[in-house]
C-alpha cells in the first residue's frame, strides 16, 4: 500500500473511477490487476492490508488474508505463499486469556506502528490505541486471537495451494514469534490439533465459538458485529456458552479432510481426522436443519436452562456450505434435499437483491431499528462471490453468473471496492454513500448504520478472482437433471428474471 497511490485512487471522481474499473473488466488488463492490488498490497512479507478505509487500514486479518489468498491462488501464487507464511508465523504459541492467543490457533487481528519501514497513518495508531489495552497489546503492536474461522480457513488454503502448486511448501520453514523454525507441515499439524480439540469438547460434537476474553469479540465468526447473531424474536444469541455457527461446520469438515491427506502421521490418524469430518457434518444436519424451512438456521446457541436453540433467523449463510465440500461425500439422494433447500432459499425475495444476497432475511428487517452491517439492509460483494462459487461447483452455472453480475456490476457503478453496499427494503441500493443523489437512498432511509470501508481487500480479490476465470472460463461439465430442472425454475421467476437482466444476462432461451 503506497499512501500516495491511495490518496490518488480516493481523490479521484467517481466518473474516473467508474472508467478504470470497467475498463479492467473489459480487458484483464495486467497493469490494471496490479494497480487494483497494490491499494492493499503490504510491504514484504506482510501480504495485504484490509482496506484503505479508515477502520482497516494498516491491519492484518487472518481470515480476510486467507480470503484473499484463496481467490488469488491461481493468478497470484506468490502472494497467495507469502499469506500462509506470514499466518504461520503469526500462529499462536501459548495460552494468554486476554489475546485469546492458543497453541496452533491462527490469528484474527494484526497490527502494528510500523511494518518494516514503513510507519502507518495517524488514523491507524488511533485504532491501536483503542484496541491494544482491550485485547493484550500496546500501543505499538496488536496481536488478537478471537476468531473461530481462521483457522481452518487456514489449513483449507494451504490444502488448495498444494493441490494446484505442489506440496514443498509444507518442508518450507518459518520463524515463529518465540524464535522456533517450524515447517508448514509443523504448523498445519498444530492448527489441525487445535481444530480437534474444540470440536471434540464440544457436547454437540460442533465446532463451536467461545470467547476467553470478556472484553474480545462476543461473534467470532466473519460476522462479528455485536447484533450479527439474533434469533427470531430479535434476542441476540447465547455466545458465553458457545454458538455453532453454520459455516464453521464446513469449513471445519473441508479442514478436518484436508489434514487427513496432508499431515496425518499414519493412516490410523488420517482415518481418525476423516472420522470427525462425517461427525461434524453429520451432527450439523441433524442440529442445524429447520424443516420447516427446508434451510438450515445460523447456528445453535443455548438456553438458559442449557438446551439447545437453533438460531433460526434465515442467512445467506448457509449458501456458503455449497463452496465446501460437506456435500461431496453424500449419496446424492441425501444431499440433494440440503442443496435444493440453500438454492432456492438464495434466490427468494428474502435474499436476493440486485447487489447480491442481504446478510440477514428481508423479513427480519425490523428487528434491528438501523441498517447494522451484517444485517437485513447490507449486501457484501464477498460473501455473494463465496457463494457464487459454490454455486458454479454444483453445476448451477446460470445462478452463479447472476450472482456475480451483481458484484460485478456494483462495484462498477460505485467506482470502489467497498465493503457492503445498503439496500433499502424496496431493493433500493446506496451506491455511493460518500456522494449523495436525489435518485439514491439516503442515510434517512437507512436510519444509523456503520460506513462501508472503501478498498476492501476481499470486495478487490473477488472481482479479480471472478474476471480471470471469465478470461480464462473452465469447462462446463453436464449436470444433473435435477440441477438443470431447478435453475430452469428459478430462472423463470419475475424478481430473478428482473435481476438478471439488469446485470446484463439474457435468460431468453
């Protein structure tokens, strides 16, 4: 990140912006992807800043880098290497209940007052300040462990860098932060460690999140806000006790897999790690699953009297089960009542906009009196993209082009990679909150809500991962006549048709 090439970018009007991007999406132009990336491009070792926002900036997330990482392990692969480096060093070591720090868990937060050379903004030290005292930093460094999903999004990223790069890397060594060499290997075993020891602690044999630190996160999933998780009634849920969050379960049954074939010292524990992937993913359907809207809820919490509660408010969260491989292992008889459940879910009135799919159901709007950032009034470009992958993995290619036109396109008519876009009950969307105009929502629509972060670095390296495989498509491969029938379903219906067409899609046969 050059703070002159941000001040440049940020200066210009969104007009000029508009053109860039656009221009991008036209061509795949390789100076335009490095410009792009270098917003949030860290300096060496580093690998990438979160924003260029005045919340984000100069800080190291580990599961927006590994986010990151992910989308650009097939056009960025150095990068992609010096994100799992950087995740291993900064792997926990010990036990500290205020960081929330434990042996093999990778870390939510980083920062810093300087990195190598270079010294952060004003803005950036503030945010320190503020942090540090909460969380077991300083002043002048912040490292912060209270995240639940890093972790096995970090053994995820590594699994898919050796399947498309090799396995070397898992010999490479890293330097921790007590001065030990360790292999990747050494560390992907530690992450591993850690995932089963949660998972198995667990009543509900769940990978479940609990905060150590009663000032750190209440939410330690990707939706962290302190209103992300409400029930029906608008009760916000039980964290102290634990919440097994939807998405955790898949991303810990794809982690789990991936250790089994990578790091497992024999087949006995390779079997063992299997094992506990089918426990995950077996007790996550029997837990998790509403019937009644044939849709999974959010998560589990508990009740006071300790039984359990299924936090059934509808999410686009579970669409992010498709993009795992919780599925894959599943008789296709037994799965495909899961699968058409988040299919068409994604695609009701309830989910979909023309931005992308709202966070929380269109129908629990009310339940918080302002448009809260992982709520019912906010679309975020990556979670939309997540999803839209997934949807392409199960052959549900026409709904996944739709989902990405929609991050496509609204990030082309903001002119900025901003973290959400609001969109108002009636579908209205706020594209340029810094900007307003008579035709676009205002703030009063909204009533009080967080500010998008401009330059969000996984807004950016979803649209880069969605205009190289454009350039560069894979082969469609033949689908199941279930999945065509479905999409040729949804495909017909007027708020789909509706969408499609204003991301430029032609559904006429």
């Amino acid at each position: 990140m050059s703070a002159s090439h941000v001040h440049e970018w940020l200066k210009q009007d969104v007009t000029a912006r508009q053109k860039k991007v656009r221009e991008y999406y036209a061509s795949d132009s390789s100076a335009l992807f490095d410009e792009f990336l270098s917003l949030v491009r860290a300096p060496e070792g580093y690998g990438i800043y979160a924003s260029i926002g005045p919340n984000y900036q100069y800080a190291i997330f580990g599961r927006d880098s590994a986010t990151v990482a992910q989308d650009l392990i097939a056009i960025k692969p150095a990068l992609s290497k010096e994100i799992i480096m950087l995740l291993a060093h900064l792997q926990g070591i010990e036990f500290n209940m205020q960081s929330e720090e434990e042996v093999g868990k990778i870390h939510h937060e980083y920062r810093s007052v300087h990195f190598n050379n270079h010294n952060v903004s004003k803005a950036a030290k503030l945010v320190l300040e503020r942090l540090g005292p909460l969380w077991g930093g300083s002043q002048d460094e912040l490292l912060y462990y209270g995240a639940y999903d890093a972790t096995p999004l970090f053994i995820r990223l590594v699994s898919a860098y050796c399947q498309r790069h090799g396995d070397d890397i898992l010999h490479e060594s890293v330097r921790q932060r007590d001065g030990r060499q360790r292999t990747i290997r050494d560390c992907l075993r530690e992450a591993t460690g850690w995932l089963v020891s949660k998972i198995t602690a667990s009543p509900w044999q769940l990978y479940e999140f609990k905060h150590l630190n009663p000032a750190g996160l209440v939410y330690q999933a990707w939706q962290d806000s302190s209103i992300a998780y409400l029930h029906e009634d608008g009760r916000t849920a039980n964290a102290d006790d634990g919440i097994a969050a939807i998405e955790l379960q898949g991303y810990a049954h794809d982690a789990l897999y991936a250790a089994a074939e990578l790091v497992a010292n024999d087949e006995h524990e390779a079997d063992a790690w299997r094992h506990l992937s089918s426990i995950v993913r077996d007790n996550m359907l029997e837990r998790l699953w509403v019937p009644k809207n044939k849709y999974f809820a959010m998560g589990a919490d508990r009740a006071d009297d300790g039984g359990t509660r299924q936090i059934a408010t509808l999410t686009a969260n579970p669409g992010l089960l498709l993009e795992s491989n919780v599925f894959d292992r599943m008789p296709h008889q037994a799965s495909w009542p899961y699968i058409e459940g988040i299919v068409r879910m994604l695609f009701s009135e309830e989910l979909l906009t023309p931005v992308g799919l709202r966070l929380r159901g269109h129908k629990h709007a009310r339940l918080v009196p302002f448009a809260d950032y992982h709520g019912s009034l906010v679309s975020w470009p990556h979670h939309t993209a997540a999803i839209a992958r997934g949807l392409r993995k199960h052959g549900f290619y026409t709904l996944a082009t739709i989902l990405e036109n929609c991050v496509l396109q609204s990030v082309a008519q903001a002119g900025e990679f901003y973290e959400f876009f609001f969109v108002d009950r009636q579908g209205r969307v706020k594209y340029h909150y810094r900007n307003e105009k008579p035709d676009e929502p205002t703030f009063h629509d909204f009533g009080a809500a967080n500010l998008p972060e401009p330059g969000q670095a996984w807004t950016l390296s979803s649209v880069l991962h969605i205009i190289a495989t454009r350039h560069n498509p894979s082969p469609i491969l033949p689908v199941s006549d279930r999945v065509g029938a479905l999409e040729t379903q949804l495909l017909s219906l007027k708020h789909v048709v509706q969408i499609a067409q204003a991301g430029g899609l032609d559904l006429k046969p």
